[in-house]
C-alpha cells in the first residue's frame, strides 16, 4: 500500500503505519516530506500532524480525521 490508497478510501493512519513498517528507520520529518511529495500543494499543517501522530500525540482517529480534512481542503478528496 502506499499514499495514494488513502484516496481509495483507507485511513491515512492505516496507510502510514504500513509505510513506517517498511520504512522501519524514518523519522518523523522525512515521514512528513515523504507524504507531501506525494500530495503536492499541502500547507504546513499536514508536516505538524504527521509529527504529532508519529510523536504519539495524535490518536490514529484524530489522525485520520485531521487529515482527511486537509486532504478535502485541497482537493484531493470530494
């Protein structure tokens, strides 16, 4: 699985946690960029939650609900 399933309707906290488990040694900034590589056009929120989610602040819900809002936002979801 990668980014673009996010699209397809799976969680996003699904989707990164599959890609920590393949990329065991990233850490929470390269996570970020990774991610806004894939979804050009995202402000900075997007980067301070990804933090926050890796960091444990964020629950995978809140996670999911936060960017999937950011996602709507641009565009990328309807």
């Amino acid at each position: 699985m990668g980014f673009a399933e996010i699209l397809s309707g799976h969680m996003p906290s699904d989707i990164f946690k599959e890609y920590v488990l393949k990329n065991p040694g990233i850490n929470r900034l390269d996570l970020g960029l990774d991610f806004d590589k894939f979804f050009l056009g995202l402000d900075g929120l997007s980067q301070i939650v990804v933090r926050k989610w890796k960091d444990g602040v964020l629950d995978d819900n809140e996670f999911d609900e936060v960017m999937i809002y950011i996602l709507k936002k641009v565009g990328y979801i309807k």
